[in-house]
C-alpha cells in the first residue's frame, strides 16, 4: 500500500472512532467501536489497489452513516 493511501486509511480509521464516541448510549458507542476495529482488522493484508479503493469508499459512506446517526441521537 502506498504511504498516501496508508495515510488516508489511517486517517478515515481514526475519523470512524473519534466519531462514534459521540454516541450517547454507551452499547452504540461501543458496538461501533467493535465493529470498526474489526472491520479494519479483517481487512489489513488486503494488496490490490482496487479493492482498497473499494473498502475507502464503504468506510467513507459508513462514516457518513454514524455521523448521521449520531446526529440524530442529540436532536
């Protein structure tokens, strides 16, 4: 993987966590945090470029998702 790629999936990874923790229900809070340890776990030996674009793009649209989710657990 490349040194920007890495760099960006780092960044994405730490963005996921930073962002869940706002969950207000600690088992949200912690059932996201699980899942995106995980998820990332499963997924660090993957080589091919293409896949990797793949797995950004899903965890760019699951970011989304918690952000709103969080959002509308403080409305």
């Amino acid at each position: 993987m490349a040194a920007s790629s890495r760099a960006r999936v780092l960044d994405l990874y730490r963005a996921m966590l930073r962002e869940s923790e706002h969950f207000g229900a600690h088992n949200y809070r912690t059932y996201a945090v699980r899942r995106i340890r995980d998820a990332f776990r499963e997924n660090k030996n993957v080589k091919d470029p293409a896949e990797i674009q793949a797995l950004v793009n899903k965890a760019k649209r699951d970011l989304g998702i918690i952000r709103r989710q969080v959002h509308i657990g403080q409305v």
